[in-house]
C-alpha cells in the first residue's frame, strides 16, 4: 500500500515538472556564453573550437579575449583576460591585457591598479608605462600620465610614442610649445607618424597658421581619406577665407572630400552648409543640413540652422517643422523656440 502511495506520488511531481516545462519554453535568443561554449559569432567560435583542440595554448585565449572585445563584448573580454592574468599574475604581456580589458568596460580604477602593480615587478617596461599614461590622460589625471611618459623617455629619450604621449599632454594642460616640441621630435623619429602630424595641424590651425596645412598634407600622405585631416584642412579654409586669398574654393573641395569618404560624419556636412549660410547660397546650405541630420536625427544645431535655410527660401512651413524638430533635440540657447514664437506671429 505504501509502495502505491509513493508511486502515484512520484507520477504527480513528474506531471507538475512537465506542466511548468511547457508553460515556460527555452527561448532560444535568450544566450548567456559560458567557457567553453559557441555563442554564434563565426570568429569567436573558430577561436573556441581550437581552443578544445588546444587547451593549453595561452595564445588562443589571448586572441579569443582580443575577438570579444572587438564585438564590443567587454564583460566577457574582462573575464577571459582576469583568467589568462591569474594563470601568471608576474607576466607583464598579460597584466597589460587585463588593464586594456578593464578600461574598455568602463573600469578605470581597475586597469590603474593592475598597471602598477605590474610595474612593481616590471618597473622599465615600456609598454607599461605608456599603458598607464595613456589611461590617466583619457581619465584626465594629467600629472600622473606626465609622469609615466617622462619615465618613458628617461628610459629610452627617443621614444616615438613616449614623445608623443607627453606632447599630448602637454597640450591639454596647456604648455602649447612644450607639446609642438614634442610632436616635432616625434616625427623626425617617425615620419609617418599619423597622428603627431594631426596634433601639430591642430595647434597651428588653432593658432591661425598656414603650416597647419602642410602638416594636414602629411597626414593625408600616410593615409588619403583621413577624415580628420580632411576636416581640419576644411576647417582652416573656411576659418580665414576672403574674397582675396582664394581659400573658399580650397574650403569648399576639402569638405566635399571628407563628406564623400566620410558620409556618416556630420560635422562635415553641418559646417559645409554653415559655410554656404554664409555666402548666402540657402538651397546648397538647405540640402547639406538635410544630410547632417540625416546622418544624425538628434542634431539640433542643424535642424535650426535648415530651419533658418527653409524661412529664407520662404518655406514656412518646413521652417516651423525644423525648428519644432531643434526644440526637441538639443535646443541650445532657445533660438528655435524664439524662431517659432517669431513665425506665429
């Protein structure tokens, strides 16, 4: 009689396990990865595989870890990293890894301290060194990351990059000489070195000086459709153009290079039709405005400036919805609401 008993028990709890199984189907969108497991993504997966077929090979870890945190993957990359780091807490490559891992999931207390701690072992590791000081620049701490650049260069004077990451900082704390001296060391080190020549466009197109270009030049030398070097060359030309000197045709064919390689980049397409306002060429400005916003719908600067495109082309109508479309995003200085209000009138 027991043994019935229990039985039909024992029925009665597999029939409510099967009930509550097909109330609650698996969804099969619903995917946390765990290790060891495919997860759909082809370059991540062929990384896995050899990684079964090959346990012990550290590389294939590294490079899985690298594969996530090009898919934008963080939190599985800071995993993966803490583990090849705990496998050999001393190695310099792998706290270096860790760090980078950190800092891309928004962690930046973390990388420091990892840092650090690996220079503790590894005090004249380069690598390290620029590691940390380019984290605490991105972080804003800028006397620390001036003080591992200069560690750097104590160890090796000439370093490019230990040049470079101090001129950066040079520049953001405001020693403009100290940091063009940098830029232009760095380069006679390296003469394709893309971004020292960005950062002495910059300054000098900052400072209203025509050798801006040439350094803008050289960037696009080592890399023709740079869509920074195509935009502070445009930049410059539409800053101090006159109806003398010949440069709004020059600002004109920079901006239409960067908006062709670079469609996606709306400031180029914003201060091309800022540039036809300006010449009072309203339907040229109108259209390149349209395709500011297209590329960015919450570009409130454009939708009132193609407002103000629209009411002098005597489109009042597509004024009034440009500007409604400004007040909603990003309405600086509430000159689309004063637009509106002018128009109701």
């Amino acid at each position: 009689m027991q043994y019935k008993f229990f039985f039909a028990l024992v029925l009665l709890i597999v029939f409510f396990i099967s009930i509550q199984s097909c109330e609650q189907p698996e969804n099969p969108n619903m995917h946390e990865p765990v290790k060891g497991e495919y997860i759909g993504i082809p370059a991540i997966d062929a990384i896995t595989r050899d990684i079964k077929q090959d346990p012990e090979n550290m590389a294939l870890y590294v490079a899985r870890c690298e594969a996530y945190s090009r898919e934008g993957m963080f939190n599985e990359a800071e995993v993966e990293a803490r583990k090849i780091w705990e496998k050999d807490p001393t190695n310099w490559k792998s706290a270096r890894l860790l760090a980078w891992a950190y800092f891309d999931n928004n962690k930046s207390k973390p990388a420091i301290k990892t840092i650090e701690k690996a220079l503790e072992i590894h005090p004249d590791t380069i690598r390290l060194l620029l590691l940390l000081s380019e984290i605490n620049l991105k972080v804003k701490q800028y006397d620390d990351a001036l003080i591992s650049a200069e560690k750097t260069l104590k160890i090796s004077p000439l370093n490019v990059e230990g040049l470079f990451m101090r001129g950066l900082t040079l520049k953001y704390i405001g020693d403009t000489l100290g940091a063009i001296e940098d830029f232009q060391t760095a380069i006679e080190q390296d003469a394709d070195h893309l971004d020292a020549y960005m950062q002495l466009g910059n300054i000098f197109s900052g400072l209203k000086k025509k050798i801006a270009i040439q350094y803008y030049n050289n960037a696009l030398r080592i890399d023709s459709t740079a869509y920074e070097a195509l935009f502070g060359k445009a930049s410059f030309y539409h800053q101090n153009y006159t109806s003398q000197n010949g440069m709004l045709e020059l600002a004109k064919s920079s901006y239409e290079q960067a908006i062709i390689y670079h469609p996606q980049e709306s400031d180029a397409s914003y201060n091309y039709a800022l540039l036809f306002m300006e010449e009072k060429d309203f339907n040229q400005a109108h259209h390149f405005f349209d395709i500011a916003v297209k590329y960015d719908p919450q570009f409130g600067d454009a939708y009132y400036f193609k407002g103000l495109a629209s009411e002098k082309l005597g489109n009042i109508e597509a004024a009034i919805i440009d500007y409604k479309n400004a007040v909603a995003n990003n309405n600086r200085f509430g000159r689309a609401e004063a637009a509106l209000e002018r128009l109701s009138h």
